[in-house]
C-alpha cells in the first residue's frame, strides 16, 4: 500500500482527488477527538480539578498536566518533536470543548499559531473568529439570531440593523404556537446562506412535567424534523423556560427520544432553578450529558440589542458544571423597534445546525 501523501512534502502536487482524500483523512478523528474531549471535561469538572464558574481562562497547574498526559499539548507537532501529529481539526475541537467548559486553558497551547488555526477553521466551518484576549486565544462562534416570526419577514431588518446572521433560531413542530418555520420559510434563510436552529416548544405552564412528555414532545419534534428534510444528526432543542415545569424525567425521555431518532438533542434554558436541578439530576443519563445547551445567561438587558459588530465576547454560563455551546446574550423588547421581535444569539462554530 503506498504511503499517503504529505502536504509538509515538497514534491507533493495535489491533484483532485488528493485533496478529497486529505478532507476524509482531516474529518476522519473529529468525531472521536469531540466525544472524548467532551467527556473528559465533564470527569474534570466532577473531580473537582477545576470550577468552571471561575472563567475561561484562568490557571490551573494540576490541569494542565492532566492535558499534557493526555497528549493535547503540542497534538499537532511531528512525532519527532515530542507532538502527536494529529490533526489541526481534531486540535480545533478539543480546544473548543475546553473553552465551552471555561476549563483553565492559560498555561498553555491556545494562542500557539493562533492566526493559522482560525484562518482554517473559519474557511472550513463557516463560522466567525472571535478574539477573546490577547493571551488566551479566540472563540469560534457564529453570529445569529432566533424569533418566533417568520425569516422572510425579518431578515432585511436584522441584516440592516444587526448585521448578516450566519443562523436563525426557528420553532419546529409546536402544537399550541402559530409560529412554526415551513419549508419555504427555510428555503429562504438557506438561500441567504442562514442556517436554521430548530426549536421546539409547547405554550403553557407544566408542558414538560414527566418522562412520557418528554418522549411525546419528541416524537412531534421527530416528526416535523422529517417532514421538513432536516438531515439526521442536526441538534434540536427543547424549549425548556421555568414556566414549562421541566423535571429530570422529561429531559431524560427527550434526549433518549431524539438520540434514537438519529438527531442530536439539545435544551434551551435559563441555567438556573427548575433547569438545572432537574438536568443535573437527569445528567446520569449519557444522552442528557451529551446534550447541547443553549443559555440565556450571561444577558445584556437592558442594554438593547447588540450588532455582530458589538455582540458580547462569548462567554456562556455553565449549568452545574455542564458548558453551554450556544448563548441568547439579548431577549427581545417590545420597546426596541429594529426588529422588536428577534432575540440576539452566539454558537460555537460546531453546533450541527440545519
């Protein structure tokens, strides 16, 4: 079997097809190098090895050499020079699981060549590079915005007011709100190169109160994901708001139900009390540990929206130690008219939206 070519090779001239394999061989580890990132944060965080509510950025020792065992210091270096040779994506994602959990990241690899990193990864994703300090490193997010309207109706005033969302929060599959994306909604968004983030939600007090409610919001969810043509491994959130009495059960019996349906489940919330007690609980179930969150924490108001130009540095709060990989910095205000109904929001560039 000939040896794979090596971009490093002086000789190596891709052709087409070299360049589709070197894409295969770069994704190839991703998925592996996230899980395990994933679930080495979550061990930290439990051990106790460092307090995520301190924020990014602070300094661990004992952390750091933990990282160092684990061969994510230095993971992109020859062998030859002490490194690992694995991939700058699989570099990517480990660093970014580390600042969704605002693991103790300042003695160490995250502003090494810094500038080469976001410059591919922002080709690559899509997403937005976001300075975060000069010592520390850079966030990769995307810049959005969610609302109950429609996108077609919407879209000029946020890009004109805001700046060009790179996602769109939309509701999928609600039995009590008016406000579901359609297809030629989501046609549109896709058009101007906006993704969507589904949502979905139940109006009314004690929406979310047991497993089988749990279970039965994603069966409706599952439904609408398929009849719209989300592809299978897109998130899709739970709209869970104190108001919707959420308990362990019903996030449990939504994240088992949307796992097994082939898609990613996720949870909108407000990182504090019936949420977090509720999903802390839950959280034995890998499904719910693995979930994706979307906090309202930090929030700006009443400060008013802010533009892509002036969204916030991207910081969400944790709940019980769990980071959240997407932000809603702003709600919307009846008061603030351009547009009065569309909410701000941050993700991290990976978040598989549709």
């Amino acid at each position: 079997m000939d040896e794979p070519k090596r971009l490093d090779d002086p000789a190596f001239e891709p052709t087409d097809e070299d360049l589709i394999g070197l894409s295969k061989r770069a994704f190839a580890h991703v998925p592996r190098a996230r899980e395990e990132s994933l679930r080495k944060m979550r061990q930290e965080i439990a051990a106790g090895s460092f307090n995520p509510n301190n924020g990014k950025g602070s300094f661990s020792k004992e952390f750091a050499r933990k990282v160092g065992a684990k061969g994510w210091i230095g993971m992109t270096w020859p062998k030859q020079y002490g490194g690992h040779e694995r991939s700058h994506l699989e570099r990517y994602v480990v660093i970014e699981e580390m600042l969704a959990h605002r693991a103790p990241t300042r003695s160490y690899s995250t502003a090494q060549s810094q500038g080469y990193y976001a410059a591919i990864i922002t080709d690559l994703s899509g997403g937005s590079v976001q300075a975060t300090s000069s010592t520390v490193g850079v966030t990769w997010f995307r810049w959005g915005v969610d609302s109950c309207d429609r996108v077609t109706d919407d879209y000029n005033a946020v890009v004109s007011a805001l700046g060009k969302p790179e996602f769109w929060g939309r509701y999928i599959g609600s039995t009590s709100f008016a406000c579901n994306v359609t297809a030629a909604d989501a046609s549109f968004a896709h058009s101007n190169g906006v993704a969507i983030l589904p949502v979905y939600a139940e109006d009314g007090s004690a929406a979310f109160t047991s497993q089988a409610a749990g279970q039965q919001a994603a069966t409706w969810a599952v439904d609408a994901a398929h009849n719209l043509g989300i592809p299978g491994g897109t998130v899709i959130m739970l709209d869970a708001e104190p108001s919707y009495g959420v308990v362990a059960g019903s996030l449990q019996g939504w994240a088992d139900s949307i796992a097994v349906s082939g898609y990613k489940p996720g949870f909108y919330e407000y990182s504090g009390n019936p949420f977090a007690s509720a999903f802390c609980t839950a959280a034995s179930d890998p499904n719910v540990a693995n979930a994706l969150l979307w906090t309202t924490q930090p929030n700006v108001q009443p400060h008013g929206h802010r533009a892509l130009s002036a969204a916030p540095a991207f910081g969400p709060s944790p709940t019980c130690g769990y980071g959240a990989s997407a932000l809603q910095y702003f709600t919307q205000d009846p008061n603030n008219v351009i547009p009065p109904n569309v909410d701000d929001d941050e993700a991290l560039a990976s978040i598989p939206l549709w």
